[in-house]
C-alpha cells in the first residue's frame, strides 16, 4: 500500500501529497478506453437486418479490457506501488468495462426484443447486473481498505471482470454458431439467464483465488509446465480450422464459476496445486471473514 509523503507543512498543518503511478495508471486508462469504445460500438450496431459485426468488435474491445485490467495490478505490485488512487482508479474503469457495457450489451441484444411491450423490464434486468456490479466493486475496496484483510488472495464474490469476460465469450460463441442464420436463436434467452446469475454471484460470499501469487517466479512441476505448453500449442494450430477460441475462453471463466462452489470440499493439498500458493498462504477457515 502506498504511503503519503508530506510537503512542508503550512500554517502548522501537513497536507497530503498524492502520488499517481504513471504504467500501472496507463494500463487502467487503456482498460477504460476499452469499455468506451464497446459501448460506442454497440450502440452503432444495426442489428435489424442481422449483422453482429459491431458487436463483435464490441466483445473483443471487453476482452482485451479483460487482459488491461489483469496487468495494471500486477505491474503495481511488481514495482511497489500500490496505492488507493490506483484501487479506485481501477474499480471506476471496472465499473465502465465489465458493469455498463455487458448490461448494455444484454439489453441490446437480447431483452430488448424479449420485453418489446414492456421495456421497462429490459432496462430493470439489465440494471440488475450493473447495480450488483458496483457493490461487489465497493465492497471490495472497503474490504481491501482494513487493516485484517487477507492480503488479496482470495475474492469475496465472483470478480466482475471475470463475470463480463464470461458475458462475452459467451456471446461469441453464440454469434460464431448462428453466423449463417444472422441471428442468435433460441440462446439469445441463456444470455439473459447467464446475466442475472452472474449479478447473484458478484454480492454472494462464495470465495475465488485471485491467482496474485502466479507470476514470473511461480513454482510448477515439470509436468504442469509441459501439459501447459502442448495446450496452448493445441489451441494455436486448431485454432485457424476450429477456432478453438471461441469454445475455450467460455469453458475456461465457466470453470471459474464453478470451482469457487467445489472448492471448499477439495483438499487443501488440491487447492495448492491449483492455485499455486504455498501451504500458509491458504486460509485454515474458508468461511473465515476475507
């Protein structure tokens, strides 16, 4: 956490000096870029005669938020320079790219045309996600904030960035199935669903690994960093035939989802290996306060 340095005091009274770290702050600003121009992009999309392809640039503009969002901090825990400016920083950008734009993206793809004679409950379902969104946002830095917290090992709730990179791969790979017919079919009506099980999880208790330990000097066997390797060259070379992608990226925050359901009931040897923490770093007490 960052420290305020002082200037010389004035009038007997020491004023704070706030310091703004410039590469992790650039990297934030990018991820806000990101959901500005997804939001521009789906409000330009001409959806009546089935085209997706704003929309798709759409989602990816959220993904890439996605990958911003995952460096800034990591960069400011690298250098040192964490900071309260940086947290809330962060957690507003967060709210554009992973609240507004997959609520609006839902809205405008699918319960708008699911509520055409009563759009009011478009809007309130949309908003759901969205409301639910910023509270997980502001618990968070409430939570980060005290002096007990467990260190940011461990999410309380489902991370909102995870819950749009869900969002959107998701919309992908529908658009990528029902290309030919121009339009999404009967799983338009699983977005939806998907939405407002996402806004449950991101106020609800269940605890996520927030994988801050992986990094350049993390630890693995042999054999996890070999499995790793023909994975990633698997998806590569099918990927132009297949496109791979757009399976793996919802299975993969899919199987996010759930592991903060089953995790509690594996072993504590399992939950290491997973999570690639050492052994005092998981909590003894999973329902312990975070």
């Amino acid at each position: 956490m960052q420290t305020s340095s002082t200037e010389p005091p004035v009038n007997g009274a020491a004023e704070p000096k706030l310091k703004i770290y410039f590469l992790p702050n650039l990297l934030t600003a990018g991820n806000l870029f990101c959901g500005f121009v997804a939001l521009t992009k789906i409000v330009e999309a001409d959806l009546s005669g089935g085209d997706f392809q704003q929309i798709k640039v759409a989602l990816i503009f959220i993904l890439v938020a996605c990958i911003f969002d995952l460096f800034d901090g990591r960069v400011a825990r690298m250098g040192g320079v964490e900071s309260p400016f940086g947290r809330e920083f962060d957690s507003l950008a967060d709210l554009i790219s992973f609240g507004a734009a997959p609520a609006f993206l839902v809205h405008r793809v699918v319960l708008r045309d699911v509520f055409v004679g009563h759009p009011e409950w478009g809007w309130f379902i949309a908003s759901i996600y969205l409301i639910c969104g910023a509270f997980r946002l502001a618990r968070f830095n409430c939570l980060a904030a005290q002096p007990d917290s467990s260190g940011g090992k461990e999410f309380l709730g489902f991370p909102i960035p995870s819950a749009a990179a869900l969002v959107a791969s998701l919309t992908l790979l529908i658009i990528e199935l029902n290309e030919k017919d121009r339009s999404l079919g009967n799983w338009k009506y699983l977005l939806a669903v998907v939405l407002v099980f996402l806004s449950a999880m991101m106020v609800s208790t269940v605890k996520y690994p927030s994988f801050k330990s992986l990094g350049l000097r993390s630890r693995s066997t042999f054999t996890k960093a070999i499995g790793t390797a023909l994975f990633l060259g698997f998806i590569l070379v099918l990927q132009e035939k297949m496109k791979i992608l757009y399976y793996v990226l919802p299975a993969f925050f899919t199987l996010y989802l759930l592991y903060g359901f089953i995790r509690p009931r594996i072993s504590r040897k399992m939950r290491r290996e997973i999570e690639e923490e050492d052994e005092d770093e998981i909590a003894p007490d999973s329902n312990s306060p975070q």
